[in-house]
C-alpha cells in the first residue's frame, strides 16, 4: 500500500469571523489571504500536520477534523457552498 502525502494532514473548518485567531506559524497556510473561502465567504479552513494547533482548538467555530479524502468530499459536495457551477455556454 502506497502512501500520501496528505496521509498525516488535517482540515478543520471554521467561521471567517475566527480567522483572525489563527496562528499561522502552527497551520500550513501563511496568511488569511492565503486561505480559501466558501462562496459566500463565511466559512474557510485550515491545514496541518500532527496534533490540533492550540489557536484551531480555540476557535469556537470549528468542525470536525477531516482528512483529506474527507475534506475533499465536503468540499465537492453538491450544496455548492465551496463552488459555484459553471455558467453553460451558449
């Protein structure tokens, strides 16, 4: 069995409004201008390795932690939170 990259990463959800509680020297994402947002731009989420960084355990509005499989279901999911369809060509 081969393995990921990704196989020791987490993903955790959170509300725009926590972003400014992140400590971005303990997630994989450098910034709030490197996240990425759900269309609406209430909800973004973090990436890391390990242990849940103390500045995601503190954020009152995290979900679950997801794998990356798992994310990548949430993220694909038909609700269209995170995408929205492509206009049909004429």
């Amino acid at each position: 069995m081969s393995h990921s990259d990704f196989d020791h990463r987490h993903y955790v959800v959170i509300s725009a409004s926590d972003v400014s509680n992140i400590d971005f020297t303990q997630v994989m994402e450098t910034s709030a201008d490197t996240l990425r947002y759900s269309v609406d731009g209430t909800l973004t989420f973090v990436k890391y390795e390990g242990d849940m960084p103390s500045s995601v355990t503190a954020c009152s509005s995290k979900s679950q932690e997801y794998s990356h499989d798992e994310i990548l279901a949430v993220l694909n999911n038909e609700d269209q939170v995170w995408w929205e369809p492509l206009e049909e060509l004429p």
